[in-house]
C-alpha cells in the first residue's frame, strides 16, 4: 500500500471513530437527562385546590357533610388535595354556580335537584309529588342504579354527580292561614323552585307559582311579594323564615334531594387514585349527613314551637289525590321512569 494511501486510510478510521464517540457521548447525556426528567416528575406529587359553593348557612347539617368531605378527602390523599367549603351563596346562586362547574371555573357545588332540572330535564322527577312511600323507599331509590342512572345523565350536561344528600320532605310555610286542606291553597303566590314540575304541582292546587330567588324568600314574605314557600323544616329554620312565616303545614308533598356535582371537566382531569377518593370521602360525608340531617330535624321541629311557629298536619292522602292527574300526565315525560321508581321496594 503507498503512502497517500495509508494516510487516507487512517483518516477515514479517526474520522469513523470521532462520529462513533461523538454519537455515544449523545446517547449517554440524554439517557442521563431523560432519567433526571422522571425523577423530578416522580419526586414531586401534584397538589389540588377545590372549592365548594352551597347556598345554605354554615351551621347547616349539609354544609357539615361538606366539611366531612373535605376533611375526608384531604386524609385520604394525604394531604394532596385541599378542599375549601364557601356557604351562604357566597359564590353566586345554585343557578349561577351550575353554569360556573360546567364550565370548569368552580370545582364542586352543592345543589338542589329541583334547581339543577333546568340543565337536566331527567333530575325534575324528584319533584314529581307523592313519588316516593317513604324515607326507605326515597334512599332505596337514590343509592340505587335509578340514582346513578339520573346522574349519568348530568355527564351531556358537563357534570359529574357525586352523592346524594338529604333534602327532607317539603311542606307549605306562609305568613297568611294555616293550610288545612288543598283549598286552602287557593289563589295563594308560594315561592317554588324553577322547576317545571314544580310550578304544575303549585298550579294543580290553585295556587300562583312564582320562582322568587332562595335568598330573597325572606324579604319577599315580610313585604307580602308572596304569601308562602315551600321547604323542609330546617330551611325554614336556619333562613329564619319562620320570623315571617308563622303558619307550616306537613303535608311532605316531595322528596328533593341535595347533591354535591362535580364539574366533570375537572374529574377527566383527576389521576384515577384522586377520583376514588372523592367517592369514598363522598360516601363518608353522606354517611354523617344523614344522622346529622335526622337529628337536627327533631331538634328544628321543638325549636320552631318555641319560637311560636304554628305546625299542624294534614290529611295527605287528600293532598295527594289532589295532583294524581298530574302524574299521570308526567308519565311521558319522563319515560317510564316515574313507573320503575314506584317499583322500587
């Protein structure tokens, strides 16, 4: 071999060797990199911040059951998630909130179902009055498929629900008579939800439907905007309408739950771990819910008598003739549901 040759040779083999150790020297420092990019991702667990809305007061048994959930939720994540609870409205009307989780600006809320059937036409059946038997028969229902399957519903609707809570049985307050019989409805304004069964329940009683907001009733009632309202015993006293209602009726003419919605655009964004836990903790807070809902209602009812509320019963079963024809017509409506719920054993 010459000369020139070998020289050639040998620069081609230190030129092959360069880019061979120039090559392997990348390779190592991404490796490297790639390793401390997952280290860092592993070594730092992400934290949440929710917050809840909820029209009722503090000292609400519902609002309660809220701060269980938070507290529940943040031990079991250990601390990943923090959860803030803001009662009384302080961030807007149930209306106003629903569209807020919708849009993913607001984390959870606790709602009415009778307020949130204007987003979902299928939650107005737990205004469909006399539905349920009773109180075993209402939570068999809720914690059953039918339950889930009218939360399945919210999900077209950018929501996720949660859990159901108590609402109680709602009856007629007013500051004008004591409601004895349905006649005795006759011509009356009652401040109802917007809900379009609702307002047909109100009519079918001869009375005038009006959608007056939650948190301007007492003020409505004491200038004589409306006559009466309709809601559970502990509303009526924790929102102190009893100071401008003195007449309360039980005629439990419906079951509306609570529920605490979730925006369902903030749980897609939720590891699967962190979802599970909202459930549990969900679960947990339904739990006191319900003790703290039973006995506050005892305590409520003694504590209207004290402040001079007058409470009488009524004969509902003459009440609930009174809207049969009603139900009837809302069968189509709802599609066969108001027929599997009066299944439900």
């Amino acid at each position: 071999m010459s000369i020139k040759k070998s020289l050639v040779l040998l620069l081609v083999i230190a030129l092959v060797g360069s880019i061979l150790l120039t090559g392997c020297g990348k390779s190592s420092n991404s490796s490297d990199k790639s390793s401390e990019g997952t280290q860092q991702q592993g070594g730092s667990t992400p934290k949440y911040t929710f917050r809840i809305s909820t029209n009722h007061p503090a000292e609400h048994p519902t609002t309660e059951a809220l701060n269980v959930f938070a507290e529940e939720l943040n031990k079991k994540t250990n601390g990943q998630v923090e959860v803030k609870v803001y009662p009384a409205a302080q961030l807007g009307e149930e209306t106003e909130v629903i569209e807020q989780a919708q849009q993913g600006i607001l984390e959870f809320v606790r709602v009415s179902a009778g307020n949130m059937s204007g987003f979902a036409p299928k939650m107005d059946i737990f205004s469909v009055p006399y539905l349920f038997k009773d109180a075993n028969h209402y939570w068999n229902v809720l914690n059953g498929e039918i339950g889930q399957e009218i939360f399945k519903d919210l999900e077209s609707k950018q929501l996720k629900g949660i859990v159901y809570y108590d609402g109680g049985a709602r009856s007629f307050y007013n500051r004008v008579k004591p409601i004895q019989k349905p006649e005795d409805l006759k011509g009356m304004k009652i401040r109802v939800m917007p809900s379009e069964v609702m307002l047909k329940t109100i009519e079918a009683f001869k009375a005038q439907p009006t959608t007056t907001s939650f948190s301007e009733v007492y003020s409505a009632l004491q200038t004589g905007v409306i006559d009466g309202a309709e809601n559970s015993p502990i509303s009526l006293l924790t929102m102190k309408h009893y100071e401008v209602a003195p007449y309360f009726s039980l005629d439990e003419h419906m079951r509306i739950p609570d529920m605490l919605v979730m925006s369902l655009k903030k749980w897609n964004e939720m590891p699967s771990d962190i979802q599970n836990a909202i459930m549990e903790a969900a679960k947990a807070s339904q739990e006191y819910q319900l003790k703290a809902w039973a006995d506050y209602e005892k305590k409520t009812m003694d504590e209207l008598k004290a402040k001079g509320e007058k409470i009488n019963t009524v004969d509902q079963a003459a009440f609930a003739e009174v809207v049969k024809p009603l139900i009837e017509q809302l069968k189509p409506k709802f599609d066969g549901l108001i027929e599997k719920i009066q299944s439900v054993q």
